[in-house]
C-alpha cells in the first residue's frame, strides 16, 4: 500500500495531484461547483447545447416516446445484438452530412485508440505532431508501425521527415489535431493535405475541438478550409461542441469496413445506450443551422481576447475558444485558478503531463452563452492574481 501513497505524495509535492470535483452545469455559462454558482469558462459545451432546455423538451416529447423498449443500454457490441436502429440513422446522418462512409464510435478515446493500430503494420509509418492528444498518443503506441513526432506545426521538419523516410515505407500516415486542445492553435490543414499529396501519404485529423463549433455547417476546420475531401480519417468527437457521447470518422468505405473487422476498441466494447444515439442524431440534424451560435462564440472569444489585453495584460491570438493563459510552474498553476475559483469564476489549470512539463496553464474553454460582463469581471480579477503570482516568483528567485 506504501508503495500507492507514495505516489501520491510525490505529485502532491509537484503540484500535479488532481482532484474530482462535483460540477453541474448551468445555463448562462454557469456551473454549480459542489454546489455553489460560479462561471464556468472550463467546459468544452461549445455552443451551450447540453444545457439548452428548449432542445431537451424537444426531444423528450418528440423523440422519447417514438424510441423502442430498450432505452439505456444496447446490452451487447454492435457487431452482436448492439448495433439497434439509432447506428444506423447516426451513421447515414453524418453520411450525408460529409459525403462519405461513417462509422460511429463509443468515445473519441475508443476512436484514437483504435484506428491506427487496426490500419497500420510494421512496414508503415506514422508522423505525429508532438501535442496530438493522449488518445492518439496511445493509438500509435498500440501500433506496430515505427513512429516519429515533429515539433508542433512545424510543417517544415514534418516535409525533412517525408523526405528522408517515405521511400522507406509501405505507408505513411500524418497525424494532427485540427483544432489543439490544450494550445488553441489551428494546424495548417491545407499545407498537410499538400504534403500528403506530394509525398503519397494518409492524412489523419482529430477535430473534436472543431465539429459543432466551426465551418459553414459545423463540420470543423475541414470544412473551413476546403479540405475535407482529402482527409483519409477524420475523427469528429460527440462529447463537446456536439452535446452528446461518442465520436465518429469520416473515412472511404473500403476503410469503414476494415474497421469494422479489425478495430479492437470497436469490436471490443458494449454499444452506446439508445437514448444518447437518439439524442446525438437530433443534435446532428440541427448543428447545421446553429451558425448564429458559432458566430456567437466568436464574438464570445473576440470579446475575452480584448478584455485579457485590456484588464489583464495578458496576450493570446484567439485562433479558436480554446485560450491558453501561461503560467509555468504547477503551484501557481493551481493557486491562481484556486484564487478565481474563490471570486466565482471557474477556469481550471491544466498540467502535465496534460501539457509538457514547465507550461501549466489555465485553459479558457469559452462557450457561446457566456455573458460579457462576466468576462470583464474575470480579466480584472486575474489580473491581480497574476501579479501576486509574479510578485511571489521574483521574491523567490532572490532567495
Ligand atoms: N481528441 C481530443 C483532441 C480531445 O481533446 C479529446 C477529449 N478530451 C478526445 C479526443 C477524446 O474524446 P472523448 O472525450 O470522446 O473520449
């Protein structure tokens, strides 16, 4: 047992020791934390659709009593006795709404986790962007391909890469993110779709922190930038922007039913519920039409962009909501969210190995129904905590 607790006490010391919190999210952009209303700028609920009531009530009095017997569990994998009727109509909705073959997954972890080791063998490769998320991380471990990581966005060492090794490969597989989830950064999707086009390649990107929240019709940067049609796999996740559970990827048929015989995270695992399928097709037919919530949760970011350099001199180029405000060290970390926490405002820090070490960070995550004044509020209160956190790192230094 010694051996457990020690552990602990040695991320206690690094400041790194996590803790779960009781959170209920709250219209308005607000949460109830353990029970007291503060204002979340933590949640990945992009455009506030798993807190919005008039959706809800519409689909318990439309959607709920069509459904079948089976509400809450689909008792078995889908490639059993799991795979009811909601797959099918998920899978076709998100069909149309791409263009090409779906396959639906119970998680994005399940998603990342399982692709790559159920297409790639020994004679493959696989390119990473250092920062894919952890998920992808453990796909590529999963792997028998041989992997190299390139420097985040660096597209430059990324195309040395392609040089030096393709000829060496049966395949090369490019993985990104679009969208970075704990960076905010945007990849530069059309010079990869370049570079995988040049150098024979298949292009794999996550855009969990962009379905639901950017392009025309929600379909992320993909469909922002027009390079939709040349991503080989792209993984959309349900769980944010989407309001749901789940995640799928867009892929050719061929690839879809590879998959499906290959994917351990796939095969593996019992299917989702009926009710969070039902919901998640009612959320999909709508995303389509919520540009004036994307459009929102610009001007949400534009707004909190202005109010961290006016209030808080504090600079982030608010490529996407997701805003990473640098602090370094984890106990500082954590005392600042810690001190907004105690004004009413909750704005978590995020540490490694969440984030490489000596980079914690608060994470804004900002939602399209967050209030302006709230906002205001906030970069002034952070600002005074920077600077007590500032103020307290010269004086140790001079120790
Ligand atoms: N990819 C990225 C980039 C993510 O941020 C996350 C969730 N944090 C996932 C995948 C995993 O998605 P899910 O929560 O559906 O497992």
């Amino acid at each position: 047992m010694n051996h457990f607790s020690d552990q602990l006490s040695t991320l206690q010391q690094s400041g790194l020791l996590r803790q779960m919190r009781h959170t209920d999210a709250r219209e308005g952009g607000m949460a109830l934390l353990n029970g007291t209303p503060v204002v979340n700028l933590s949640s990945n609920d992009y455009l506030g659709l798993a807190v919005d009531a008039a959706l809800q009530r519409e689909w318990v009095q439309q959607v709920l009593p069509a459904m079948g017997d089976a509400l809450f569990s689909a008792s078995s994998s889908r490639l059993l006795t799991g795979n009811h009727s909601y797959y099918e109509r998920v899978e076709a909705q998100l069909e149309r709404m791409y263009g090409r073959s779906a396959l639906f997954f119970n998680s994005g972890c399940h998603a990342n986790m399982g692709i790559l080791p159920a297409l790639t063998g020994k004679d493959d490769l696989i390119l990473s962007d250092k920062l894919v998320h952890a998920s992808l991380i453990d796909g590529i471990r999963l792997s028998e391909a041989t992997h190299v990581r390139y420097r985040h966005l660096d597209y430059e060492r990324l195309e040395a890469l392609l040089r030096e090794h393709r000829h060496r490969s049966r395949r090369v597989f490019i993985v990104t993110e679009s969208v970075y989830s704990m960076d905010g950064d945007v990849a530069d999707l059309p010079r990869l779709v370049a570079l995988k086009q040049q150098y024979d390649a298949l292009l794999m990107v996550d855009e969990a922190h962009a379905v639901g929240a950017r392009g025309e019709h929600g379909l992320g940067v993909g469909e922002e930038t027009g390079c939709l049609p040349h991503i080989d796999l792209l993984v959309g996740t349900m769980g944010k922007a989407l309001s749901s559970v789940g995640a799928y990827v867009i892929c050719d048929e061929t690839v879809k039913q590879l998959l499906i015989n290959r994917c351990r995270t796939l095969i593996f695992t019992t299917a989702l519920p009926p009710v969070n399928m039902a919901w998640s097709l009612l959320v999909l037919e709508r995303i389509r039409a919520m540009n004036s919530l994307r459009e929102q949760l610009r001007r949400v970011t534009a707004t909190m962009v202005q109010q961290l350099a006016g209030h808080a001199g504090v600079s982030v180029d608010g490529q996407s909501n997701i805003l990473p405000v640098m602090i370094g060290d984890n106990h500082a970390a954590t005392r600042v969210t810690d001190g907004l926490l105690d004004a009413g405002f909750m704005a978590l820090s995020v540490r490694p190995p969440a984030v490489p070490p000596g980079t914690a960070r608060l994470r804004l995550s900002l939602t399209a129904n967050l209030q302006p004044d709230d906002l205001s509020r906030m970069a002034g209160v952070l600002k005074t905590l920077l600077e007590v956190s500032r103020n307290n790192n010269a004086e140790a230094q001079r120790r």
